[in-house]
C-alpha cells in the first residue's frame, strides 16, 4: 500500500506558519543558554561549594539549599539553609555553610533574583 502525501510549501499560509513554528522552538530550546545554570556541587570543610555560570551582568542573588537526607526508600527534610552571592560574569563558585553527617542526600537548590527563581537543580550527594 502506498500513501500520498502532498503538501505544498509555497501555499501563501502554509509557509509563514512552518517558518514562525521553526522560530518558536528554536528560541524555546536557546531560551536557557544564556541564563544562569548550577553545575557541580560537592560537599567538603562542612560546607557545599556550588558552581554557577552566570551569562548575564553582575547580579546579586540568594542560594537556597533544601537539603533531604536519603535513608532507605524515604527521604526527610533535614534542613533549609542559604546565602547570597554576587554572581559575575562567567563561572561562579558559591560556597553554603552546612553540617552533614555522613549518609546520603539529595539537594534543592534555587537561584534567587529579587524572590524571583532564576534556576534550580536537584542534586545527589553523598557525605
């Protein structure tokens, strides 16, 4: 069985409506190149040292860390903690006071930029 499909790209509204759809989705997938994004997030000298790129001027901004502690199959809020921090241009290292007993966590962290959320990541760790 053969089907045929005719469509016709030069149709005076078929062509303006696939070139604005194409725009659209790639500004959507550009839209967080050129944000701010966390990278690596470690634990060490009772404090997390978080990575943040940050592509736009220097901004002030507040880290929120929502720390969960990993026994078994649950998952319990231990803490919420923060700090704030000016971001550069570039990458940024963010260093959160914490204290951790060893085990296993996971992580809520939120870039915040006048109560605004700019980002956030969720991050597994283990101390």
């Amino acid at each position: 069985m053969v089907v045929r499909v005719n469509i016709c790209l030069m149709s005076g509204s078929v062509f303006p409506l696939l070139a604005g759809s194409l725009v659209l989705v790639v500004l959507a997938a550009c839209a967080g190149c050129a944000g701010t994004n966390v990278g690596d997030t470690n634990y060490r000298n009772h404090s997390l040292a978080v990575t943040i790129s940050h592509a736009g001027d220097p901004e002030n901004v507040h880290i929120q860390v929502t720390v969960y502690r990993i026994t078994g199959l649950e998952q319990q809020v231990s803490l919420v903690t923060g700090t704030d921090a000016m971001l550069q241009t570039g990458q940024n290292r963010v260093v959160v006071p914490v204290d951790l007993e060893p085990g296993q966590y996971k992580l809520y962290i939120y870039v915040l930029s006048n109560g605004d959320r700019k980002t956030a990541v969720i991050r597994d760790i283990r101390v």
